[in-house]
C-alpha cells in the first residue's frame, strides 16, 4: 500500500503497519544514538566487569588519529567502544576527515557502527557526504546505518532518500541483517523531529 508512495509518509498509523524488530543491531544502534543515558548505564556495569581493562588503558592512551581510527576496525572488545569513541572525541578535527574517507571504503559492520556512533557524538554535519553514503554504499548494513543517522540528527530535505531507502531494502528478500530496520528507525525519528508523531 505504501510501497508506491514517492513521499514520506511519517503518521501514526504508517508506523502501527511497520514490522519493528526490538532485537536486530540496527535497533541497538539506534538505541545507543537515542538513549544516551540507557547506554551510559551499560557502559557502568562493563567497567565493573574488569573485562578488557588493559586493553581500554592502551586505548585511552592513543592519540595519533590513524591510530585511533585504526582500532575501529581492529578486533577492540566491544566493552571498550565507547573508551575508543571518547578517545577519538578529544581528537575530532584530526580523527573526524579519517573516519569520513575510511567510511567511503570500509564495509566492516564493526567499523559501520562504531562510525556511525562517532559521528553522531561529534556533532559531525556533513550531510551531503553521508547522504551520498546512504544511497550509493554497495552494503545494506552500510546504507541502513546511515539512513539511521540522517533520521536521528540530518537535515528535513534528506528525508525522501530515507524513505527511498526503507522501500527499496523491504522489497530486497536477499538481505541478511534487518537491514530495513536503520531506515525505518530513522523515519520514526523524522516523524518525531518534524512534529507528526507523539513523543
């Protein structure tokens, strides 16, 4: 019924229709951009875990950004995330044109996230880059994460490439990681940020 809409459509009853998935990564993902103080949480009670404290020590010691970045893609327990993100915060302006250009080349879903996160924390605003992203990256994972990013924080005019998206990975049977799950996230948060949803 939606399907042959060329325009968004962000009421109430369109999102009663979807198949939200509570359990897929795209919806973890969205949970960590959106419940900051849910994952801060998570993050306590890993630090009370003593797992991977050696490892986050080293992390929280590195300030070369290629260094950095370079640990996004390497095998950095997941415990230690947000020790390598807050690192790479205090490093933006060196840390941020690395992630952008390695984002353009690496499909990695441990780094598709992890970017993902970093450019939400930093506040990072190049939409026309990303949005290129989010509709020419030849993996999914890719695509729905970033569709997810411009529905949290990205500007209203990208919201049709969000929609067109969501359509066109619903109707893509070969998918393999909810992938329709980051677009459609993402128009529930346009819905919410443009005013036709209730909070």
């Amino acid at each position: 019924m939606y399907e042959a809409l060329d325009t968004p459509k962000l009421s109430q009853h369109f999102f009663d229709l979807q198949p939200f998935k509570k359990v897929s990564q795209p919806a973890l993902v969205w949970g960590m951009l959106t419940l900051p103080a849910t994952m801060e949480k998570v993050n306590q009670l890993s630090k009370q875990m003593n797992r991977g404290k050696e490892e986050a020590e080293h992390i929280a010691g590195l300030s070369d950004a290629g260094n950095l970045v370079l640990r996004m893609s390497e095998q950095t327990d997941k415990v230690n995330h947000k020790v390598l993100l807050d690192q790479m915060l205090k490093h933006q302006e060196t840390v941020t044109p690395l992630v952008l250009d390695k984002l353009a080349e690496d499909n990695d879903p441990v780094f598709v996230e992890l970017a993902v996160r970093y450019l939400h924390e930093a506040g990072v605003e190049d939409w026309e880059l990303i949005a290129k992203l989010a509709s020419e990256a030849d993996s999914a994972y890719k695509r729905s994460l970033l569709s997810l990013l411009l529905g949290v924080k990205g500007p209203e005019d990208k919201l049709p490439l969000v929609w067109k998206q969501y359509l066109a990975m619903k109707k893509n049977a070969d998918l393999q990681k909810d992938e329709e799950q980051g677009p459609l996230y993402g128009l529930m948060e346009y819905g919410y940020r443009l005013g036709h949803l209730d909070s």
